[in-house]
C-alpha cells in the first residue's frame, strides 16, 4: 500500500528529475510534475504547499532519514523555533561531543555532503536558478543553521560569555563559509568536493570555532582585549 510519505518521494523524485531535463531558462510547474506522475493538479496540494515546500522537503527529508539512521546516539537538533519551520518537528542538525569539551562535527558534515554528490545535477540547478523563481536554497540554509551554530558556540565557550554581537558574527561567518563552498562548487564551479585530502578537514569550522573562543580567553591573543575586557563589554553590548 502507497503511504503518504512514498507519494511524496514520487513527486519529489518527478520533480529532482524533471530539473534536470528542462532546460534552465524554463521553470518546473506544479502542471509539469503532475503530468509526470500521472495525477490531478490538486493531488500535489494534498502533500505539499508549492514547489518550494517540495524543494524543502526534499532536502530536509534526507536529513531526518541520515540522522536517525546514522545518528541516533547523540542530541539532534531541530529548528529553532523563532524561524516557524514548516518541519520544524524534524531534527536537521547534531551535537556530537569530544573531549575536552570539543565538538566532533566532520562525520554529520561528510555524510551530508554526500547527499548534495549524489544528486548533484538537482543542485547545480537549484542553487543556480533561484533567480527563476524557485525557492532560495542558500538563504534557507542560512537562517536554519545560524542558530544551531550559536548554540555550538555557547557550548564551545563552556560556561565563559562574549558579547552577544560577537557570538551572531562567529555563527553567520562560519555558516556562510559552510554552505557559501556548497554554493561555489555545485553552481559556478561545478567541482567534485568530495576529495580524499579533504577528509582531515570536515570538522574544520568547528575546530577553528573552539580556537578562536580560546583565544578570546587568552590575555596573548591579539582577540583578548577587543572582545573579552570588560571595557569592551560595555561598549559592545550585552554578553552571552
């Protein structure tokens, strides 16, 4: 018996597909997808709102699948509840715990790209013709993984607190340059990045993340008075 989440991988299959076969300066519609599959019009609005809830949910389907298959184990993590995520019961994003208070990101990170490989032809579309009307993929994956990388920070930090605009400035820097790379390669470069000498480096951002709340903390570090004196507390705003 067909489920309602198997009728919505058929359309998100149709739809993953038919990206790839139309021409780019020719945007999918719902009609498009229908035909595809072979059903009414309003059959695609009993599953999804528009296309770019099927954009989405497409994205957001394989990480709930990745997480709970792989990830179990440690703390998921969903949307913050500010963004008023259309899934926001789905967990999108891990904590996984090293030690001395480090945080071992690269595998969540690895396995996900995976993902974005296997499907890359989907991508290099999406990401490149969001001007055309589809859903802007990058700009979603800002505003979701801002917070959680904000919460990555506070637990970085251990209990010390940084003024509040230097937390937001470390989580959008290292998010943008995340999924900024995603961006590059899968709609301007088109570069395989799934190389072999990348593997020591999938925990990059949150390893560089832990040195620079470190050195904030350090009275050698050329961070310590600009961010951490109370002189600059004062002046900046409130700490976190």
């Amino acid at each position: 018996m067909c489920t309602k989440e198997d009728r919505k991988r058929e359309f998100a299959d149709a739809f993953m597909q038919l990206i790839v076969d139309t021409p780019r300066n020719r945007r999918v519609n719902v009609v498009d997808i229908t035909t595809y599959v072979g059903c009414e019009r309003k059959t695609f609005y009993y599953y999804f709102e528009n296309i770019d809830d099927l954009i989405i949910w497409i994205f957001r389907h394989y990480l709930k699948t990745m997480l709970e298959t792989h990830f179990a184990e440690y703390p998921l993590i969903k949307p913050d509840p500010s963004l008023q995520d259309r899934y926001g019961d789905w967990p999108f994003y891990v904590q996984i715990k090293g030690a001395n208070h480090t945080l071992e990101q690269g595998a969540y990170f690895k396995l996900s790209t995976y993902h974005w490989e296997d499907n890359r032809a989907y991508y290099e579309n999406i990401l490149h013709n969001h001007e055309r009307g589809y859903c802007n993929l990058f700009n979603y994956l800002v505003n979701l993984y801002i917070p959680a990388l904000k919460s990555d920070l506070v637990y970085l930090l251990n209990g010390r607190r940084i003024p509040a605009d230097v937390l937001n400035f470390l989580a959008e820097y290292h998010v943008m340059g995340i999924f900024g790379r995603f961006q590059w390669h899968f709609a301007t470069t088109r570069k395989f990045i799934m190389q072999n000498d990348l593997d020591p480096f999938w925990n990059y951002a949150h390893t560089e993340m832990k040195h620079t709340v470190d050195c904030m903390f350090d009275p050698k570090s050329p961070y310590y008075k600009k961010n951490c004196a109370p002189e600059s507390v004062r002046r900046h705003g409130e700490l976190l």
